[in-house]
C-alpha cells in the first residue's frame, strides 16, 4: 500500500483472508475510492508497520473502491477494543472503524 502497487495488495489481501478463521473479526477503517487515500492511511500509522489490507468493493453509484482492514482478531470485543489507540484520524469527522466478523465480509455497499 506504502508503494501504491493495488493490484498487489488487493493479492495480497485475498491471501490473508484465505487464511483466517471465518470466525475471526477484523476492523474496517475506511472505504476509499482513491489511490491518495490508502497510501495516506499508511502514512497515518507513522513508521510502523501496521497489519493492513484492502479488499475491493462496488459502491451503489457504480464506482470501485477498497475497503482499508486492519489486522485480525479473536472476538469482536478484541477488535473494539483497539479502537481507541488507532490514529486520530481514523476516528475523527465521519470515520467510523467497524468491526466485521471474516466470514461476514462484504464487496458491495
């Protein structure tokens, strides 16, 4: 994502996802229609290196846009309970970090 290569990383999305429990959570932290805005997500954790992952998904208007996951957990109070040490910008204006159960996942809005 750091490098803007999203074929791969929609790729690599796919591979993690087939190798987790469908009954495992993650956190979705965004949709995002562009490019800009994955690699500023990235940008947003600073120097580390966060768990994330992109999967795509089609917008009711017709547009491709990518779904921003972070990481995988055990339980869905696991997943709500990283909320808060997210990046501020994760949780301000509309953002809205919403856990998804991986057997649940959606690719249409």
């Amino acid at each position: 994502l750091r490098a803007q290569k999203i074929d791969l990383a929609v790729k690599q999305g796919e591979a993690y996802v087939a190798k987790l429990s469908k009954n495992q959570w993650t956190l979705r932290l965004e949709i995002a229609c562009q490019h800009e805005t994955m690699a500023k997500a990235v940008a947003f954790f600073g120097a580390t290196t966060p768990d994330l992952w992109i999967r795509p998904m089609n917008m009711k208007d017709g547009r491709g846009c990518y779904q921003v996951f972070l990481g995988h957990y055990p339980s869905r109070a696991a997943a709500e309970a990283v909320i808060p040490t997210l990046p501020a910008a994760f949780r301000a204006g509309g953002n809205r970090p919403k856990p998804f159960q991986i057997g649940e996942l959606v690719t249409r809005q």
